[in-house]
C-alpha cells in the first residue's frame, strides 16, 4: 500500500512538472535583492536591530510587489517575537571565610576580591555556604551503560558545589569521547541543581586548555536562567578555597585518569558568599510571511511553505564570527550568508506569481530572522503557527545558495520523504546541475525545526568556504547566474508539489548516533572549512582558517583528510568525534589526500575559548 501511495504522489507532481516545463519562466535578477540586503546600510542585519528592521522592510514591500498577500486573518506580513540577544554579568562577587584550625596552624579571616564572572545561564542570587569539590562535575545517564557520576559518593544538598571544566585530560579515547559528550556547562549545572547545591562554581583547571582563566560570557539565547547560581572563578580562587595544602595541579592529575572511583571531597572550615547578577538583553525580531494563494485548493495539506533566514551576524560580537583580530567588529554583509538564500526566495515567488496555471496549494512565503543565534525565528513560527503545522504539505529552504562552483548544487534532508528523489531528478532534467542530494535533515538551518515538525522538507545549498560568518562575504563574490539558476529550478520544483492533489509523505530519518556529541564539548579547533558538497570518504576540505593550525601544518583547500591522530576518517561525525580527543597544544599526526596522493603533516589544534 505505501508504494502505491508513493507511486501516486510521484505521478502527480510529474504530471505538474510536465505542464510547468512547457511555460518557460522569464528571466529572474537576484542581485539587486543581495546588494541591498548585503550593504553597509543594513549593518549586518543582526536580529533585532536597525538594520535587520530595514531588511524586513524591503522583503515586505518586495512581496508586495510581486502581489503576495499577508497571511489569512492578518493585516500585516509581520510575525515579531521575543528572544534573548545576549548576556552580561552585572557584577557579581565573591569572597571566602576561612575558619582558623589552630592544630596545623592554618589562619582564618575573609579573602576578598576573588575574580568571577557569572555563566550567561545563571540564575541571579545571593547565596553563601560550605564548599564541596566534586570533581569534573560530570554525571554520565545510566542509559549509556558507563558508570561515571561525580556525586556518587558526595550530599551536595545546600552546599556549593566547586568543579573542574571541560572533562579528564588523560583518560583512554573512548573514555573521553564519552565524557565529552556530557561536560557541557549547562548539563553540569543541571546535575549540580537536580542534588540540591545552592550554587555552581567552575574553574579551568591547570593542565587544561585556557588554564587558570574566566570563562567568557558567551552568547546564550535561554530566556530564563538555570535554576541555580552559576559561575566561573579564577584558578587563584580555586586555590584559595581549596587552601595551600592540596594543590589544584594535583587534584586534577588524579582525576584526569578517568578513573570514575577518584572521589571528591568536602572543603573543610571554608564558606563562600558570592553574589551573582545577569543582565539578559530582550529583543524584538520579525519574520516576514506572507502567501500566494491557491486557485483551486485541495483539502489534502493545503499549503507548501518556502522560507530563508534573512538576518546576520552584525558585527560579529555575539560568539560565532570567524573574523581574525584584524576584522573585528566589522560589519559582517552575510552576502551568502544568507542575503543569497533571501534573494532565492524571492526570485521564486515572483516566478510562481507569474504562472497562470491553476495552483491547489498556497504558497507560504518565509523569511526568518535570528536564525544564527539557534533557529529561534522558524522554531517561534512552529510553537504559534498562523497557519496549522499539519496542513503544510513540505517545506523547502534556501541557506547560502549564492557560491556555486563547478555547477555543483547540494540538496539535503531528502530522506525526509520518499517522494523527493525521483522529483529533483525530474526538476535536474531541464536544470542540468551536478547534484548532490543528501539524506541528512538534521542540519544547521531552519530545515531542522520543520523535520522535527514531520514535515517532509528539503534545502538548497552550494557549499562552505573560507568567508564564512566573515566580513569578507561580500556581495561582490556571489556567482548570480548560479543563484539564478537555482531559483528557476526551485520554481519549477515547488510549482510541483503545489499543483499536485497528493502531498508528499513524511519519512522520519534516525539521527546518526555519533551526532549525539555536541561542540560544546570540543574544547579544540583544527581550523579547518568542512566542505558538505561533496560525498567522499573522509572529510573534504572547502578552505582553512588564515594563520589557523590547518594552514600552519600546510593543509589546504581539496585536501580529504583520512586519518587525525590514529582516529580514521570517514565523514564529518568522524571528525567530530576525533576532535573531542584532542589537546591543545599536543601534535598530532594527520593523514590526507591531495590530487589522489596520500600525504601526511602534524598538526598542532589550538584552543576553542
């Protein structure tokens, strides 16, 4: 019966192409769309600003032009929500009391000035009470059948809970990737909460990357806090709470083994009071919706939806720019990232507003905004839907589409339904792209908040490069006849799937389970571009970072690397993993094909702040 079903779905939509392919559409520009949306005028198009509310002005009156309408029941094509834009501490402190012990001659008295600075998901409070260092802090679920838990032997309750960042040094590879994999800041201050600490303090430690150091206070979108007091302090701090007799350096070479059964302790005759404060800066961002309607609507899903993120990184100061210290706080244009992927979205509805065929689908047109800080726009748009999540037939998404090379065009998440293999390669037919299609949808763009939506979806991309989340990705390096050339096939493609009375059907794709490690984890960069246009065993390199520890071994642009630190490289999960083993500053030795020749280098990974 499923074949069947999908043999229906199949002929329908190539029936809808077959009438689509005899109306030739008229040439489409996409480079005003990314010249305007790339310029200096809009500042980056960060979320929430001046210049992400220009850009979401032009998209609107560009749909309008075309002759979209706002959604049913709505006077306006503008869906604003609310997120977190970033964090700061507000000056939180610290001090220590130290009871006297006259017996080994140990003075008591306050140490003040103790540097801290609050973690971006900190509760704001005012607590104070004796210290209990709990190791790495890390507590792996007994689902993964690894028994590693440091409160096994430790009562937390109303205590402040001192630990280590980051996950043992020394440990065997599969004991780290494991460890990795659980050593995020939030997932400790999770398992600090859950035993009832009052608050979370963290330092890096000695033999660690970054040692000694504060953590930065990284972007965090979370609208609230964690629910307990959370900070890292100094590795001077951790000293003076821990007392001159047991030195941190020491502490941390027992737990670096791995060894689940080195315990924690209690602090004795120590209290700290510290006080932390977070200011979490709320914004307004906008998407921008708004459809074509159907002529003839099916009751069968009536609606397809369309969509891009439009907004950027600003200047770059929230965490994910890739600019070197030369282009800091620059403006970063986003030229293809993801001015390309808009220009596309709007070059297709003025492609389908044209065609005067009957059309039993609306047409849902979105643009997103706060993409690059987690998805938060098009996961805004899921959680209050103006249109019902269960009538939208697919979903297909447009993310850096605009540097096309050697005719090559990625298209991912394509397991999501059984359906889209045979239509791109009927839409290819007429396109002539060297195709890539991908099975994967659990990828780093707004086509991830629709497949957990069961959505069947599909997005356009033509691939990494060195400018990415850099100032240097400029309008001026778009290849327009390839972006062209995508929102041509893209219409025809929708124009299929909108005229068909059947809608695809959804597949759910298993998550690979090496994606459960998190970069969260890697506390090291390589400096390496990932290229995901091509399919090859290993990992394809589409550039490396400037001066980064890619470039310095002499790795480069084409290279495949097969092999990193004895870690054999199949895939980008490979990588991932083989990343969580290394150290910072240790040598590796890397293994890659350049022109089919197989070469070796060492390689020195920096460390991630």
């Amino acid at each position: 019966m499923q074949q069947k079903i999908v043999a229906r779905v199949l002929l329908g939509i190539i029936a809808a192409i077959a009438s689509a392919g005899a109306q030739a559409p008229a040439p489409v520009r996409s480079r005003p769309h990314v010249e305007f949306l790339a310029s200096e005028k809009l500042e980056g198009r960060e979320a929430g600003s001046t210049g992400e509310r220009l850009a979401a002005d032009y998209l609107a009156a560009q749909l309008t032009r075309i002759g979209a309408r706002p959604l049913p029941g709505r006077s306006d094509m503008f869906l604003p929500f609310e997120f977190t834009a970033g964090s700061r501490d507000s000056g939180s402190v610290m001090a220590i009391s130290r009871a006297p012990r006259l017996a080994d001659g140990v003075s008591g008295g306050i140490v003040g000035d103790i540097g801290i600075r609050a973690l971006p998901f900190s509760d704001d409070a005012d607590v104070a009470g004796p210290v209990i260092f709990a190791g790495y802090g890390i507590v792996v679920p007994e689902s993964q059948n690894f028994g590693y838990d440091s409160y096994a032997t430790l009562d937390v309750k109303d205590k402040i809970v001192l630990v280590l960042r980051y996950f043992p040094e020394d440990a065997d590879d599969k004991t780290r990737a494991i460890l990795a994999r659980y050593s995020d800041l939030r997932y400790k201050a999770m398992a600090a909460r859950q035993r009832g600490a009052k608050a979370l303090l963290v330092v890096t430690g000695p033999r660690s990357p970054n040692a000694g150091e504060l953590i930065p206070m990284t972007f965090d979108t979370a609208l609230a806090g964690s629910g307990i007091a959370a900070a890292s302090i100094l590795g001077t701090g951790a000293q003076a709470i821990l007392g001159s007799t047991r030195p941190l350096a020491d502490i941390q070479r027992e737990l670096d083994t791995g060894n689940p059964h080195v315990a924690g302790f209690e602090v004795p005759d120590v209290t700290v009071h510290m006080k932390t404060s977070v200011i979490r800066e709320r914004h307004t961002a906008r998407n921008v919706v708004a459809y074509l309607p159907a002529t003839a609507p099916t009751a069968n899903r009536p609606w397809i939806a369309v969509g891009a993120h439009y907004d950027h990184l600003g200047r770059g100061d929230k965490g994910t720019s890739l600019a070197s210290k030369e282009e800091a706080s620059a403006i970063h244009a986003g030229a293809d990232d993801n001015a390309s992927g808009t220009a596309a979205v709007l070059a297709i509805t003025e492609l389908l507003a044209r065609f005067a065929q009957p059309r039993r689908r609306h047409v849902l047109v979105a643009f997103w905004s706060a993409e690059e800080i987690g998805l938060v726009g098009s996961n805004a748009f899921v959680a209050k839907p103006p249109v019902p999540v269960d009538q939208i037939a697919a979903y297909i998404n447009f993310d850096m589409v605009g540097r096309m090379q050697d005719n090559r065009l990625i298209v991912q998440a394509a397991g999501t339904s059984p359906a889209w293999s045979g239509l791109l390669e009927r839409v290819n037919a007429a396109a002539g792209f060297d195709l890539a299609v991908q099975q994967d949808p659990y990828q780093p763009t707004d086509v991830a908040t629709f497949n957990q939506s069961a959505i069947p979806s599909l997005t356009f991309f033509t691939g990494s490069h060195a400018d990415y989340h850099r100032p240097s990705d400029t309008a001026a390096k778009i290849n327009y006849d390839g972006l062209d050339r995508i929102a041509v096939m893209a219409a025809s493609l929708v124009r299929a799937v909108a005229e068909s009375e059947d809608a695809p059907l959804f597949t759910k794709v298993e998550q690979p389970a090496t994606r459960g490690a998190t970069m969260a984890g890697v506390r090291v960069t390589t400096g390496t571009i990932p290229d995901y246009a091509t399919e090859v065993k290993g990992l394809l390199l589409a550039g490396v970072m400037g001066g980064g520890p890619a470039d310095r071994a002499g790795l480069m642009k084409g290279d495949v690397v097969v092999e990193i630190a004895g870690q054999t490289i199949a895939n980008i999960y490979d990588y991932t993993y083989a990343l969580e083993l290394l150290k910072a500053d240790v040598p590796v030795r890397v293994v890659y094909l350049r022109n089919g020749e197989r070469r070796e280098t060492q390689l020195t990974p920096a460390a991630r702040r």
